[in-house]
C-alpha cells in the first residue's frame, strides 16, 4: 500500500472505531477533525504544500507577497496613530509561515526602523506546522517566536483562513418535531453516511433564536453550521488581547444569511485539486473540508470580552482603503509594480477573493471607525 493510501486508511480506521465505541454514530464534528488534526495523519498535519496553487486550494497568502504588504502598511499605520513604538503581531493558523514572511519581509525592505521593534509571534499548537514554518522563516531567525496558546497582546492578532478551518457543527431542523438535531455521521458498507442525532443540552445555546414565522417555513432537514470551537477561539483572543485590534480575513456570512432560501443544505464544502468533491464524507483526510465563518456570533463573543467592532467589510473594501494609503501617503509602500496590481485585482475583484471573503476588525482601547477600515457603510 503506498504511503497516501496507508494515511487515508489509518484515518478511517480510527473513525470506524470511535463509531464502533459511540454504538455507532459520531458528531460530524469530531469526524471533521479526525479528517483534518488527526496527529501525523489529518489533512492538515501531513503535506505543507495543499495550500496553494499547486494544492487543493488557494489563499489571499497563495496569490503572491501583496496581501502581506499591505497587512504590514496597515498594521504600522495603527502602531504610528496610537504612538506606539515597539508592537506585538501575533498570528493563527501560520500553515508553513508563508504571510509572515511576507510581512517580515516588506518591513525589513521598507520600514527596516520596525525590524526590531516588532514583536511577531506565531501561535501554533501542532509541532509539525511549527517544523514547516520554522524552515520558511529561517531568514527571520531571531525576529519570530512561537507559542501554543495567545499570549497577552498589546498590538494585533490576527488570521487569514483560520476560523473557517476548525471543526464545525452542523445543525439540521426536524420539520415534523419542529426541533434542531445534530448531523452526526455513521458507517454505511465501506464508507461513510449522514443520520440524525439528538441535539445534547451544551450546545443549544449556539442555536439560532429564530422567529415562529420563519421556524414555520423552514423545509425538513434544513441546515447550517456553526463552530464552537471558533467561538471558543474567539473569545479566548478577545480576552488576551489588552490593547490593540483583533482581525480575521475569511469567507462568511451574518446570522441571517445563513438562513436564506437557496442554501437549505448549509455551506459545508470539501476541495480537492481546486475542485468541490461530491461528498464530504469519503475518504477522509484526502480533502479540505470547510464551510462559512458565522461572522454575527464572532461579533458578540468579542463584544462579550470587552472589544468594541469596529468593522465587517468585504476583502476588497478593505485592501482598496489601504491601498489608496499607499498612493496618498508619504509612507514608503514601494512601486505598484506589474505582479502587484495583478495580484491586487485577483485579491479585491469581486468574482475571486475580494466579495466572499470579509474581513471582521475588533478592537480595545482603540479610536478607529468603520470607514476606516474601508467599510462605507460605517
Ligand atoms: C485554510 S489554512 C490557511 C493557511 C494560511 N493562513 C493561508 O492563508 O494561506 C488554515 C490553517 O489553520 C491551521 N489551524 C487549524 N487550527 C489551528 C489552531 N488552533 N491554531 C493555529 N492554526 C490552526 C490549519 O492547520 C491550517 O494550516
């Protein structure tokens, strides 16, 4: 058996058995990560290069270094307004160090004054992404530090493609009961199948508070997601950030787009070789799985911490904004180059990253408005 297919059945196995000890159904959710953190094996545990062209799928990091510039340019323009002369950046969900060489990289180009004024500090629990990233940033030695769990921060924490990324519940509505179950998944001959599970008391709190009239029309088996486990993440930022912003880049939706006509199936989606795979349930570990961030519930489980919103707005209004900074301000940016302004509008167009992608700017102790962050609406 070739090595890939020895992974892939090793991650089968253990899920055969942990359904085998559940008396036969497990929550979808630890099915997600067993196919994505299942040490040594998971999706993401095993192959640095499935993010990327090359890959399963492609990032804003994918699309070339200007992404990281000008999360750079933006990030120091917040450290000069709040007159602050040494920052902490702490980044999650670093995948093999790619962004940050980027921004480390535009600093010592452009702001080599920063270089050692720049605490940047990865937080990455598993040892193997560490290795990856720690090979990537071999030119920052001595500029980066690792961690598994936040730090406190005064500064800026932030993601690209994080929250999406961690394991998701999926939430399905009985229309005869007219009661929310919880997708779990079972055996079904060699491989894999939906059944409906109750849902446990814990978790009807993230249970959507849904007027009669709606509850009324919401065909059976109606469903969507939510992360607990992001929220958790969230919340746990949130409060170890004491000063300064909390940023995530990712595709989502608010609360009440996840409960529109067209998506009674929910967003949950799997990639393989930049396609969707057909079922999300085969062969686990082969494919990324993913579904919209749940931008809403992040907002509260921030404010509930103490930080104030500055902002949701889409990719594209954001790095517009701070790319018109890079033309109107004296501040050293560097040439819009050709790869730049290609890079630029594969980034912001609305057809590829610059719609569904959004980005949710959180803050304390912070005077930034939304329009600041390239929201007009704010
Ligand atoms: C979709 S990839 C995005 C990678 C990179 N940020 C980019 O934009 O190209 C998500 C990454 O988050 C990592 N990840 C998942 N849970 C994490 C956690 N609790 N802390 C840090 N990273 C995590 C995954 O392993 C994966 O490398």
């Amino acid at each position: 058996m070739n090595p890939e297919a020895a992974r892939l059945e090793r991650i089968g196995r253990l899920i055969r058995e942990e359904m085998d000890a559940a008396g036969g159904t497990i929550p979808f959710v630890r099915f997600m990560e067993a196919a994505l953190y299942t040490p040594g094996d998971g999706y993401y545990e095993h192959d640095a290069a499935r993010v990327g062209i090359r890959g399963d799928f492609y990032t804003s990091v994918s699309v070339g270094p200007l992404f990281g510039e000008l999360l750079a340019f933006q990030f120091l323009e917040w450290a000069e307004a709040a007159d602050e002369t040494t920052v902490q950046w702490v980044e999650a969900g670093a995948h093999d160090g790619r962004l940050a060489a980027d921004i480390l990289g535009w600093i010592g180009d452009h702001r080599p004054a920063w270089r050692h004024r720049i605490r940047y500090v990865i937080c990455e629990p598993s040892p193997v992404r560490r290795r990856w990233q720690e090979e990537r940033l071999a030119p920052f030695a001595g500029c980066v530090e690792w961690t598994d769990t936040l730090p406190e921060t005064r500064g800026v924490i932030f993601s690209n493609e994080l929250l999406d990324a961690f394991p998701l519940e999926r939430f399905g509505w009985d229309g005869e009961t007219r009661v929310w179950f919880r997708w779990g998944v079972g055996r079904s001959g060699p491989g894999f199948a939906w059944c409906r599970m109750p849902m446990p008391e814990e978790l009807c709190g993230f249970l959507p508070d849904l007027p009669t009239a709606l509850l009324d029309v919401l065909p059976d088996g109606f469903t969507w997601e939510c992360s607990p486990i992001a929220e958790r993440w969230w919340s746990a930022a949130a409060q170890a950030l004491r000063q300064g912003w909390l940023v995530s880049f990712d595709y989502g939706l608010t609360e009440m787009e996840f409960f529109t006509p067209g998506r009674t199936q929910g967003t949950l989606r799997g990639y393989r070789s930049h396609r969707h795979v057909e079922d999300v349930l085969a062969d686990p570990g082969a494919a990324d799985l993913t579904a919209n961030v749940n931008f809403t519930r992040l907002e509260w489980v921030g404010e509930a911490a103490g930080l104030t919103t500055t902002g949701l707005a889409e990719q594209r209004q954001f790095l517009t904004r701070v790319m018109s900074r890079t033309l109107t301000t004296e501040a050293d940016f560097g040439e819009w180059t050709q790869p730049r302004v290609r890079q630029f509008q594969t980034l912001t167009h609305p057809q590829h990253l610059g719609r569904s992608f959004r980005v949710l700017v959180q803050g304390r102790g912070v005077a930034t408005a939304s329009s600041d962050i390239g929201n007009p609406g704010g």
